[in-house]
C-alpha cells in the first residue's frame, strides 16, 4: 500500500507542471476580447451675456470689481461720468449713474 502511495505522489509531482503548462497555453489560444467604448463628450460654449445697452443691475454691479488703473490693462481713460469694471474676464465700461453698458472689450 506504501508503495503504491509513493508511486501515485511521484506521479501528481511529476504531473503537475504539465497541466499547468496546458492551462497557460489555452490562455494564449483564446482570442482576444476587445471591448469597445462609445464615449460622447459634449462641449458647451460660454458666451457671455453682456451687450451695449444692457442695464446691469444693482447684484450684478456687486460681483464686479473698479478699474482704477486702467492703463495697465491698456484701455482708453473712461469718459466723464463713465467708469471701467472688470466682470469675469471681461472689462466692461458702464454708465455710473444709469448702469448701461457702453463698451466690451473681451480680456485674455
């Protein structure tokens, strides 16, 4: 009974890196899965909803911020009764007592 024990142990040693070979080797026969992707990519334009004559209302003129030096940013000096306000990325050149916006110039 040992020996036949003995004999099949040997035998599950011996045995064991070929069926392990084949598993690998079925792996490399196989084809290839491909997965496919649909990918959508939606891309939203910003336009900004300032226009001359628009009237900015008293919220709005909160988020803007004065341009006191406006010959850094290399614009025109505002008119009397005219000031420039930078709103976003964007100088704006507004009416002080009326709100009207009388110039756009797009910054960078």
């Amino acid at each position: 009974m040992k020996k036949i024990f003995a004999a099949l142990l040997s035998a599950s040693f011996l045995l064991s890196p070929i069926v392990a070979s084949q598993a690998s080797a079925d792996d490399f026969r196989r084809p290839p899965v491909v997965v496919q992707k649909e990918v959508i990519v939606k891309k939203t334009v910003v336009r900004p909803h300032w226009k001359k004559g628009y009237r900015v209302n008293a919220s709005e003129r909160r988020r803007f911020h004065d341009v006191n030096d406006y010959r850094r940013y290399r614009l025109a000096p505002p008119p009397r009764g005219y000031r420039w306000v930078r709103a976003d990325n964007d100088f704006l050149l507004i009416g002080v007592t009326s709100g009207i916006i009388s110039g756009i110039i797009a910054g960078r």
